[in-house]
C-alpha cells in the first residue's frame, strides 16, 4: 500500500538557473521507507543530457545528496542524514528511498542541498531545491460497512 505521493511542477531554486521541474514525496506504510523522485533540467550549456546528475570524483554523489524533514513548530528537524539518489541519465531523473519504520504522522519535505560541485573549485551548477511539505503517513482508508 503506499500511503502518498505527491508531484509539485516547477519548484524552483535560484533565479535563472537550473531548477527541478517537478519532485515527489511518498511513505509506504507496509514496507516503512520514505521514497521520490525529481526530475532534472536540461543542461545549460547545450551539451545535451541534464544538470547535476553526476558529482566528481571525490563525490561522485555530490548534487545527488538530499535529506528528510520533518515540520515543526519551530525550526524543522532533519530526520535523515545524508541519502545519495539513484540517477537515469536517459530520463533525468532521480529517485532515492530511505528507510524509516516508525513515522508519526506529519509534515515532511525531502531538500536537495547541492553542497558538492561537479568539479573542484568550480561553483556547483546544481540548484539547492525541495518537495513540499506533505502530509504522512496518510491515515489508513477507513472500512465503510
């Protein structure tokens, strides 16, 4: 059973450059992880392909790394460390899933920070971006009788 998923088109990150075209957030309940997905931008510079799918070669997961958060009344509070996402380069798309079987219910995001640059002392082309805040676990169906 999965609990929620949720697509978001066009969350932005920095004015003018690249930003994820849309991300998901889910939990599925059964099984106890958090999932997504995000869909990256086309490369910039025309070269074909898309942004921040690979990091170099002392962080190859680097524009990859996102964490969990959970809202709070005052600030949030990561509840995951760093997770790498899985990368399609034929898609642009990258999907992650982090283990987790106790989540009370709440408002949780997934955040890309994009702290590694792809290439050593160069900035990183990766924009920082986020899910939005979604409502899991979803309470279970009721029974109607």
């Amino acid at each position: 059973m999965i609990a929620f998923c949720w697509p978001v088109t066009g969350v932005a990150a920095k004015p003018g450059g690249p930003r994820a075209e849309s991300t998901t957030l889910g939990y599925n309940r059964a099984h106890g992880f958090f999932y997504g997905t995000a869909k990256m931008p086309p490369k910039t510079d025309g070269s074909g392909g898309f942004a921040c799918l690979t990091g170099n070669r002392h962080f190859p997961d680097g524009p990859r790394l996102l964490r969990i958060y959970r809202v709070l009344p005052g600030p949030d509070r990561a509840i995951s460390g760093e997770i790498a996402a899985g990368a399609t380069p034929e898609t642009g798309m990258l999907e992650w899933k982090f283990e987790r079987k106790h989540v009370p219910t709440g408002r949780y995001y997934a955040v890309f920070e994009a702290k590694i640059p792809t290439a050593p002392g160069a900035a990183s082309e990766c924009p920082g971006f986020r899910s939005p805040a979604t409502l899991l676990p979803r309470p279970p169906r009721s029974k109607q009788s």
